[in-house]
C-alpha cells in the first residue's frame, strides 16, 4: 500500500537535527513542528482561528476521548473532526492508549485489548487495536497512531519488556486493520521500551522492518528525569529510519523541544502552553515568567518584545499581572494565545538555523535562553540511593536528588562556600579573637560538606593568625552525598586534601586534630538540633529549598536553631532570600537583613541573633514590597494579622 503521506528531508546538522516537509491530504507542514493539543476537538481555552493564526498546521486530537463524548456517530454525521470543530490543518489522533492505561484499577488488559468503563455514563467499552483504528478512521484523521501498551518510564525491566513485546504485536494488527479499510490515512508505530536503552533499541529494530508511515517515540516524559528524556530520545532517534517522520510524544516545554530537536526528532504535542498559562506562567525567549509576580505591577512592556502575537502587540505585563492577580478567566486565554505562538515562533527559529547550517550555534543560544535557571546537567553515573553526581552547565560537579531533582550548589560548590558561608559570616576574623573557647560553626545540611571542608580550608591557612579553635558540627540525614564526592576526586578536588577527615566522619562519626575538630550527626536535623549541647557562633543553613524539604524551614525551627546562637552575636547565612524565608527568620527571633549575591542569585540572606551584626538589615523599603508581596506569609502556613503584627514589631524596624 503506497503510504498517504510523504516526508522530505531538506537538511541535517551534525548533530542530527532535521528540517523538512510533512506531505498529507491536507497540506504540508514544515518540520520540525509542534502540534497543539485539541483533545476534546478544542484547544483549551482558544477558537481554532486562533490556533491557526499562530502558525500551527496540524493539531492533536485523542480517540479515547472522543469515543466517549461525542461519539463515533457524530462523526460520521458530520464528516470528519476537521468540519465538526472547524479546522483547516492537518489532525493527528492518539490512539488512546495512554488514557486507559492511567485509569487507576478501572480497565482489564488483556492480549485482546482494553476493557474499561466510561467514566461519565459507566457503560463498557473494549479498546483493541482493531477497534482503536476503526474508531479513528471514523474521526477522520489525517495520521492515526496504533494503540500501545504505555507503563510509567519507572517501571521495571521485565514489565516493560512485556508491555513493549505486547505493543509490537498490536502494532502490527493496528496496521493490517489500516490496511484492511484505505481511507486514505497514515498509521505510526510507536517505540517502547522505557528507560532501559537495549529496549528501546529491540524496539526500534522490530517496528521498523514493517512499512508504517512514521515512527513515535512513546513511554517518555511520564516520571522519568529530564536527562533520561534527553538520553533516551537521542538514543532512539538515531534507530528511526531517515526518510519518515519522528515524532515524540506528549512532550514538552521549550528547552524539552530544543533538545529533541538537537537528537533529530520532527514532531512534537503537549498541553503545557494551555495548561501553564492556566497557571500564569508565560513562555519567552527570556525564559520562563511567571506574570502574577509583584515586580511586573507596573511594568508596561510586553511579555516578549521579539514576539509577534497579537497579546504582545495590543497588552502590557502589568495588564496581564493585574488580570492574573485577580484570577480573571481573561488572563489564561491570552497568555495561551501568547505561548501558543511562541512555541510556533521557536519551531521556525530552530527550522531556519538548520535549514541556514548554522544549527550548533543556535542551539548553543537556545539553551543559554530557555534552560530553567537552575541549569541543564548531565550525570556522570555515579549514584548511591537517591542522589547522583551530575556535571553542571557550567562545568561543575554536583550531587543531585533524583526524587525532587534539585542540585546542591548548582552554580560551583566551592565558590558558593567560600562567598556565601566562610566570607559572607566572616569566619576568618572571628578565629583571629584569642580565646580558649572554640568558635563553634552548625552546618545544617552537610550534603557533600563543601560549606564544612570550606571552613576547615580557611582556618587550616591562617596558620599562626589563627588564636582560637575551630569545631564544626554537621547535620545530614544521608550520607550518600558525601561518599559520592569523596569517590570522585576529579569532580570534587577539594575534598582530597581532607580525605582522612571525611573517611573518619563518615565511619566514626566525627575527626579531632589539636585545634581544629568536626562532628557529624546523622539522622532528621528537626529532631538531631534537640540534642545539640552548648551554643553555636555561626550557622551555614544551607537544607534543600523549602518546596523540597519543608519541614526545616519552618518557624519552629528556626526557633530552635535560633536558641542554640548565642545572645549576644550568633550569626545565620543561607542561600533563600525568598519572602516567606525571611519572614519566617523574623519570626522566629532572628535580626534578618540582606546577604551577597553568588552565582545566579542576586542576593542571599543574613540573619543574626543580635541587632547591630547585620550590615544590610531589611528596613522599610522591605516592609513596603513585603506589603505587596504575592505570598507575604511564612513558610508552613499564611500571614494572619497577628503574625503580621509581630513582624511590624520586630525590634529591627522600629524607628528610634
């Protein structure tokens, strides 16, 4: 059968990033290209004049569905999808497979199909791959996707090799009930295989010896990181054939789709514009905003000055902020509009360099633009529980947590130690004070203990200038961070001059020369800074954030980390200089004020337990944004009027 669609390839990087032409009954479509997501024959929240006139040329529609509502009559009443919901471009259907195989416990999977009930009226339904094609070629569509069996990118070894031999065999009836009924319609195979490479390479080579239309990568983006997305999509597209389309599903946001492009990949679909704008984040070629935030209140330029879209055209950010503060259906529709004509704004950008050889340098600034400001990373395989070692964008090695993804130190760990914690608190002057007593230094968080080797470093110089001793007790309730950086002397070369110290901690629990000494308590620091003896001249608070680890950030906590400095000149440094971070440090007795910038932050944190140590504290230039602030309250709960009204009182904002 001659297939219904033509793909031409015009050009390829090095890399193996394409531009091309897709060829269907309903036009062409330049490639590479992103496809929005018209699930219910709608794109949320938009007409579909408005999708056209961002640029799109072929939309995603789902069968699930649209079996369920409105049903294969209506759409042999009318036509096809493309008269009911009055589109133009080209329509690409999902087979549904997804769908079912998310409802939890309400379908039975057998060789046969997918045997679920509706959710709306409860009446039964059996999804098979015959009855998957039967049901898209009723919709209409121009290319249809075989139904396969979609486990979460997690799952084990031997479950995903069942569930990928399973989707090859139903690939393979999925085409000959294509076959069996020309309508004139293009069929995809879709490559499983989860994260495991030899899958998806088994995978790869069975599909392709069959003469589908096109090829899907499937399975991704549904628990996996973002670096296995990467390594596995560049993985399988190398084992698609070159004269057909490739096309990864459900995925992403923009520097997803730079990426993809960058490993060869042509077609993209996600809800994430629609759904994001939802959430008040518009996408530009400045990165990620989030409009709702205070500081665009009055800000009269639009969301992107490069973008052509009417919003950009006809409406301020401080409009949009005004319409997204109060909730305003409004605000959702226009910035949909807006990163709808974004992402299509990026798929040209991305065509132009390839198709212009200047592909590697675009895809260089593309990165540098969109990556979210914590970086892109890539592991180096090293791992030990649920942290890895990864290599920054910048060049640096640092430990990862593969359950929240968050890196600690991401902009250089040695650097952020010394300017933030050592110099910032000023732990040198401090040890030049002689006395018998040792200047005691917490270290909440020891992690891969960078801020702790940092401290010891510094003191260990002063030699002679040095008139007191050091001790440092470290809190950690995983030690896995620290055994990976000590392992890995390349990444971490200043850990190596202190290897017996950290071997001891981490065998014994705590390492004693002369002057200097280091403890380690292992274990919940909520609970561990209870058995804290004595007091503590500085702090390096320095836990994961407080959307990763909120229980340390907490008013109560640092109330108690608070009474372990002592009266009359304890000093705190940490990284967050967030709103709810400093209101939390305010009112838990601190005297907070502002800290040095290092790396991407414009500004850290100070706080003290004695007015008069801070250098910079927050005055009533704070207190005025405080009052604008979108999330004014602490950390763990919202501002009530009597919080307020202790932090109105604090000592530091009074007026002498």
């Amino acid at each position: 059968m001659r297939s219904p669609i033509r793909y031409e390839l015009l050009a390829t990087a090095p890399s193996g990033a394409r531009a091309g032409v897709l060829h269907t009954r309903r036009g062409q479509t330049l490639l590479p290209t992103f496809m929005p997501v018209a699930t219910h024959a709608h794109v949320r929240g938009l007409t579909m004049d408005e999708v056209r006139d961002s640029g799109a040329t072929i939309c995603l529609s789902n069968t699930y569905h649209l079996l369920l509502r409105p049903g294969v009559e209506v759409f042999k009443h009318f036509g096809d999808v493309h008269r009911y919901m009055e589109w133009g471009g080209g329509v690409l259907t999902d087979s549904g497979g997804f769908q079912i195989f998310s409802l939890p416990g309400a379908r039975e999977i057998t060789e046969k199909g997918a045997q679920f009930r509706s959710p709306y009226d409860n009446h039964a339904h059996m999804l098979s791959p015959e009855t998957s094609i039967e049901t898209q070629q009723a919709i209409g569509s121009d290319i249809m996707m075989v139904l396969d069996v979609c486990l979460p990118s997690t799952s084990p070894e031997k479950e995903t090799r069942e569930a990928m031999e399973r989707t090859h065999r139903w690939a393979l009836r999925s085409l000959a009930a294509r076959d069996a009924k020309d309508t004139g319609q293009a069929v995809f195979a879709i490559v499983q295989g989860g994260v495991f490479p030899e899958l998806r390479t088994a995978s790869a080579g069975f599909l392709t010896q069959h003469p589908f239309d096109g090829f899907a990568i499937g399975g991704l983006a549904v628990g996996e990181s973002r670096e296995l997305l990467y390594s596995m999509t560049e993985h399988t597209a190398k084992l698609l054939p070159s004269d057909r389309p490739r096309y990864l599903m459900g995925v992403g946001t923009p520097i997803d789709l730079v990426e993809a492009v960058n490993a060869g990949v042509d077609m993209f679909d996600c809800i994430v514009p629609p759904k994001m704008a939802q959430q008040g984040y518009a996408y530009t070629f400045e990165g990620q905003i989030r409009i709702s935030r205070n500081e665009y209140r009055l800000a009269d330029e639009p969301l992107d000055a490069t973008c052509e879209c009417p919003v950009c055209k006809r409406y301020t950010r401080s409009y949009l902020r005004h319409l997204a503060h109060g909730n305003h259906h409004l605000s959702s529709r226009l910035i949909s509009i807006h990163n709808l004509w974004h992402y299509q704004a990026l798929m040209r950008r991305m065509r132009n360099a390839i198709l212009e050889g200047r592909w590697a340098a675009e895809y260089a600034t593309l990165r540098e633009l969109l990556a979210p400001k914590k970086g892109l990373y890539r592991s180096t395989g090293a791992k030990e529980g649920v942290f890895e070692l990864v290599t920054t964008r910048g060049g640096f090695r640092a430990v990862r947590h593969t359950g929240h993804g968050e890196i600690m130190h991401p902009v250089g760990p040695w650097e952020e130690a010394n300017r933030l914690y050592v110099d910032q608190l000023e732990l040198e002057k401090k040890l030049t004070v002689a006395s018998e007593d040792p200047l005691r230094v917490l270290d909440v968080g020891l992690g891969a203990a960078t801020n702790a080797v940092a401290a010891l470093t510094r003191a260990e110089k002063m030699g002679d200038a040095r008139r007191r001793p050091l001790e440092i007790v470290s809190l950690e309730i995983d030690l896995a961070p620290l055994r990976l950086a000590i392992a890995d002397p390349e990444g971490f070369p200043f850990l190596q001059p202190w290897k017996h110290a950290v071997e001891a901690v981490l065998s014994e629990g705590r390492w004693d020369s002369p002057s200097l000494s280091w403890r380690v308590l292992e274990g919940d620091a909520v609970k561990l800074v209870n058995e804290l003896d004595g007091q503590f001249d500085i702090v390096f608070f320095d836990p994961f954030s407080p959307d990763s680890n909120p229980t340390m950030w907490t008013v109560d906590f640092l109330r108690e980390i608070r009474s372990r400095t002592p009266r009359e000149g304890g000093l705190l440094a940490t990284y967050s200089a967030a709103t709810p971070t400093r209101v939390s440090l305010l009112l838990a007795g601190f005297y907070v004020g502002h800290g040095l910038s290092t790396g991407t932050k414009g500004e850290t944190t100070v706080a003290a337990s004695a007015s008069g140590l801070v250098q910079q504290p927050l005055g009533q230039r704070w207190l005025d944004r405080w009052q604008r602030s979108s999330a004014p309250g602490p950390h763990g709960g919202p501002l009530t009027s009597e919080l307020e009204l202790t932090v109105r009182a604090h000592p530091q904002f009074k007026v002498s």
